[in-house]
C-alpha cells in the first residue's frame, strides 16, 4: 500500500490546480497499477521502449506523458500513444512531432524544455534560442502539434535561494513569450517544473505540472 498512501501525501501537499505526473520510470507496471487503483492517472517515462511496453499493459485510460530526452528517429513510436511531451529542445524535434502526429492524425501537447539550470549537462534552449525559434517559426503551420508551454529542471543543489530563482526566470520568460507569441492562445499556459525534491519551491513559483517519482514510487534502481 505504499504507493497508495505515498499519493495520498503529495496530493495533501499541492494545490488542485497543480496537476501530478507520477513519473514511473524504472519502476514495474505492478507498481503504477497500484498508482492507478488509487487514482492516478497521469504518467510519465523517459524512455521510448519502457513507455510503449507499458502503454499495453494498463488500462487505455491513462494519460502517458514523455518526460525525458527524445531522439528524433523515436518520434513515430511514441506518437500514437503519448498525449503530451515535456522536453521539446529542438526545431527538428518539434517538426518531427508534427509530422509523426500528422500522419496518425493526433495532436500533441508539447513543452519547450529551457535550460536554467547551472549544470552543464541538462538539455533545453537558452532564453534566447527559444525566442529564435519562435521568431522563426510560423506556428500555424505546425498543425498536429500545440505548444502549451515551458519545462525546466532546476539546479541540483540544497540552496533553496538558487532553485527559486531558476523556476522563477521559467516562469517570467513564460509570461514574455505569452504577450509576445502566444497572446491569442489560451492553451498556451503550462509549466512543468518540480520534482521529488523541489515541487513546493516550484509550485510557490507557478508551476502547473509537477513531475515527481521517488516520493511515489520509492527510489529508482538504476
Ligand atoms: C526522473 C525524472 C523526474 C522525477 O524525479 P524524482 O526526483 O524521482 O521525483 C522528473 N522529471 C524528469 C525529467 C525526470 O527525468
């Protein structure tokens, strides 16, 4: 019953209008079944092989997402089956995604992942590529994609401080591209930011999708 009252504990702690991607990467379909019995039906993985063998085997219900890094040449597989992608950090993937959704006859809610974080490592556009690309960039010629937002990942570190002011640069960049691109579009509105260990600096910072997986889940073995 772990996974159950785990659940229960992070539903108390956000607000309602904070949506939850339990992110079951690594983790065995028993374990998000039991997610599921208690409820939940947002998920998320990071890897295409793991999410597709998992689509099969719950209940047509569930709400996949596509949290992690995506290659291109991957797009197609997911594209049936994900309703959302929350780390577009390419224009190649972003015309990929319209063509694979295209072709099935889908539209995909997709996040721009923005690199905030100090750490070299992580993925994403900077402030300014993004706004390149959006320049660029006729938006009503990507038909079978919708660009509902940003996703970011903050610095890992315990300076609250830092963590705060990463999520709250995403959250006023968002703001700028709304007035600037999207002022038309109500749909553009979403911020995916927090996981296990910063969701309530994020959600202080106007996150609207938290990605948490070890506070449900337990801990990941790699
Ligand atoms: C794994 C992962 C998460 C969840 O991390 P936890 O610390 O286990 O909550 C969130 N977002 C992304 C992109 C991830 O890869």
């Amino acid at each position: 019953m772990a996974v159950r009252d785990n659940l229960q504990f992070i539903k108390e702690q956000i607000p309602s209008q904070v949506k939850l991607v339990a992110v079951s990467k690594f983790h065995p379909v028993a374990a998000l079944r039991e997610a599921y019995d208690a409820g939940q039906r947002i998920f998320g993985e990071s890897r295409v092989q793991e999410l597709l063998s998992k689509v099969d085997q719950l209940p047509s219900e569930v709400e996949w997402h596509f949290i992690g890094h995506l290659q291109t040449n991957k797009v197609k597989n997911i594209v049936p089956v994900v309703s959302m992608i929350h780390a577009v950090d390419s224009e190649r993937l972003l015309l990929e995604i319209d063509n694979c959704a295209r072709k099935v006859n889908r539209t995909i809610r997709c996040l721009l992942q923005i690199h905030i974080a100090q750490e070299e490592t992580k993925f994403g556009f900077s402030f300014q590529d993004c706004k390149e690309l959006l320049t660029k960039t006729d938006l009503k010629k990507l038909t079978n994609v919708n660009i509902v937002g940003l996703m970011g990942m903050a610095t890992l570190t315990d300076d609250v401080s830092v963590i705060a002011k990463e999520f709250r640069s995403l959250k006023l960049f968002k703001d700028e591209l709304k007035s600037e691109f999207f002022a038309a579009d109500s749909s553009f509105c979403e911020l995916s930011m927090g996981m296990s260990d910063d969701y309530k600096v994020a959600i202080a910072e106007g996150s609207t999708y938290v990605r948490i997986g070890s506070t449900i889940f337990g801990m990941r073995e790699y």
